[in-house]
C-alpha cells in the first residue's frame, strides 16, 4: 500500500502498533510470574521452571534477528495484527495446559510472535515517522518497557483471587487490541525494500560485518549488567544493609528507569545526534555503576537507579546506528542490537550467578565492571561515518 495513502490515518496506525507492542511485551511477562502456580499444577521442578523462562526469553529475543532478515524485503502490516493475536491466544491457555511439555510448547509458539512483531513494528513506526523518528522509535520502546512491570502487577494480584486460570480472561484485551489495530489500517500496510549489489559482491563486506559484531555487543554487555541486577538485586542490597522493603522498591525504580532513559536518549538523538548520547550514555553509566557497585546504603540504591536510566539512554541510538550501517536491512539490524542481546544477556546472568555462587554476591558485582568497560571502549571506537563498502 502506497504511504501516501495512509497519510491521514497514519499518527492512529502508529498509536495501534504501539498498542500491540504493550500487549505483546505484557504477554511475553505474564507467565514467569506465576510458575509457582504451574508447579503446584502440573508438579514442575526448579529446573523445569527455569527452562520454561529460557523458552520464552529464547523464542521472544533470540530470533528477532532471524525473522528481521526474512522481512526486510518485504513488511506487512497484517503480521503485527497476527502477532498479537496469536501471542495472547497461546500465552492465555497456558492456564488450561495439563502437560509440561505442552506448555513449553505453546510459551514457545507464543514466544516466536514476539520475533515477529517487534522488528517490524520498529521499522514500520521509522518508516511511519516524518520527523523525529529517534523520539518515535524510544516511544515504541517505552510502551514495551512500561508493560514489563505492569505484567506481574496485574497478574499476581489476580491469579492470587482466581487461580491460574484468570490468564484465560486476561484474552479479552488483547482481542480489543487486535481490533483497534484493524480498524487503524496498519493491516493494510506493506512496505517494500529494494535490493541492491554492487559489482554482484556481498551485500556484508568484512568491515560491515566487523562492525556489526561489535554494535552487538554494546547491548549484551548492557544486558548482562541489567538482568544480574534483576535478578540479584535485592539479595544483594541485603548484603550491603538495605531493607528489603527498599531492595524492592529500589529494583522497581531501577526496572521504571528503563522506558525512561529509553524515551529521552530517542529524544536527545533527535536533536543532539545518536553517537553524542550514546557517548553520554556510556561515560555516566559507568560512573554510576561503579559508584553502585563500590558505595553502600542509599548511595548503592540511588545509583543503581541512576545506572539504569543513563545506559538505557542508548537504546535508540544504538538501533539507529546499526541501522545507518546496514540500511538495506532494518529488520535485521533492530533485531541483532535489540532481541538477540536480551537472550544473551540472560545467559550471562547465569554465569555470573554460578561465579557468586562461589566468591560471593559483593565480590561478583564488581566484575560487572567488566561489561561496562568493554562497551564504552566499543562506544568510543565507532566512526562519525561508516565507510562505503
């Protein structure tokens, strides 16, 4: 469909997308919850669990890249509308599975319309966007971030009333949602990109490639740093004296940071220019992270949150940067900086966890520094401009 013809309608074709997109980042947060209550249902073991959370991190995250690839030629509209469909269809009858591999089953299958929907909705809102696509993209971030906390908000509070099976009924918004985007228009959309060789060599050169491994890594350091925080956080403010009615009130400031920094590094983008913040970024959220991981009491709390805002201030600058370097391939490159580094952020957590298992919490926070430092020197290195190759 020509982009012109959509002009009118086009800020409610975003604002649905961005709708789909909380409901798919809420559907993606709604099982991890309440596995306490599939494991008195359906007798699952620690490990069985975790394996549950690996399935839908693997599926939501790790395969955007992939499906970017297969649909940068061509993204269509419809599948967004499809996305969140089947995503709330698989993720709701959860509750009425009676098997354990069923249910990784269906988180799985749910879990692949987070691929889907994620790389192209970024595009399509870019694309979408006459000015300001840096603020346009953060939005759409955002509106996934809010829906993260707002997940086991609405969830927990329920199933403790109703039981596992209220995630049935938590269907009904997102056909409402699925609605709105019809009506939008946005399943109407397609978008087309031209390919194009030089010379019939590789679309990649070795410099593209090079560069494109290390603009990965500045997300997965991030991550590392996010999901140990996330998931160690409040044992370890304990060890530093913290309450843990704070420790968790602190996790939750440190999880609303989030969309925060993320709104405001798009905004800045904007105006300022991608690689400026991300330089931003990096330098006040290292000095935060070592003041968190070297202080203690309220110091520890404050920066952690402060950490949280300024590293995720490059979360649209580094979307766009990846992509001004392969711009034939949006898709792809939103799902390498975006989805792909989330997995892998979630697998590093599990090995700093094994190495505070034995040098303990305090000591491992530390190393964390780590990560840190590779991506600022990483930051520091990326040109004003990529070459032509």
């Amino acid at each position: 469909m020509d982009l012109q013809k959509v002009l009118k309608n086009k800020g409610m074709i975003i604002l649905s997308i961005f709708i789909g997109h909380f409901f798919i980042d809420f559907y993606s947060n709604i099982i991890p919850p309440v596995l306490y209550l599939f494991s008195e249902k359906l007798s699952l073991t620690l490990a069985q669990q975790g394996m549950v959370s690996a399935f839908i991190i693997a599926f939501a995250s790790v395969f955007q890249p992939v499906v970017g690839y297969f649909t940068d030629k061509k993204t269509e509209g419809w599948l967004l509308v499809i996305a969140v469909a089947w995503m709330g269809l698989f993720m709701c009858l959860t509750a009425i599975i009676k098997n354990y591999y069923l249910l990784l089953a269906a988180v799985a299958l749910g879990g692949l319309a987070s691929s889907i929907y994620h790389p192209l909705g970024s595009a399509m809102t870019i694309k979408l966007s006459d000015r300001a696509k840096g603020t346009s993209l953060s939005s759409f971030l955002v509106v996934g971030g809010l829906a993260i906390p707002a997940a086991p908000a609405i969830v927990l509070p329920l199933t403790n009333i109703y039981g596992l099976n209220a995630l049935v009924y938590l269907l009904i918004p997102g056909i409402i949602a699925v609605i709105i985007m019809y009506f939008s228009g946005v399943h109407k959309i397609m978008m087309e990109q031209q390919e194009t060789k030089i010379d019939g060599k590789s679309r990649l050169s070795t410099y593209k490639a090079k560069w494109l491994f290390l603009l990965i890594v500045i997300p997965t350091a991030r991550n590392i740093v996010f999901r140990t925080i996330v998931t160690f956080g409040i044992q370890y403010m304990m060890l530093k004296n913290i309450t843990l009615s704070l420790a968790g009130l602190s996790i939750t400031m440190f999880l609303f940071a989030d969309p925060i920094g993320t709104f405001f590094g798009g905004f800045f983008g904007d105006r300022l220019g991608h690689k400026n913040v991300l330089i931003v970024s990096g330098i006040l959220g290292a000095i935060s992270s070592a003041l968190a991981f070297w202080s203690e009491g309220i110091v520890t709390v404050l920066c952690l949150i402060l950490m949280s805002f300024f590293f995720c201030l490059s979360n649209t600058p580094t979307v766009f940067i990846t992509q001004s370097l392969i711009p034939k391939n949006t898709n792809l490159a939103t799902g390498l900086v975006f989805g792909l580094p989330m997995g892998l952020g979630g697998l590093g957590a599990v090995v700093f966890g094994k190495i505070a298992d034995s040098v303990g919490l305090i000591a491992t926070a530390k190393y964390l520094i780590i990560p840190v430092i590779i991506m600022i020197c990483i930051i520091l290195m990326i040109p004003k401009e990529w070459k032509e190759a």
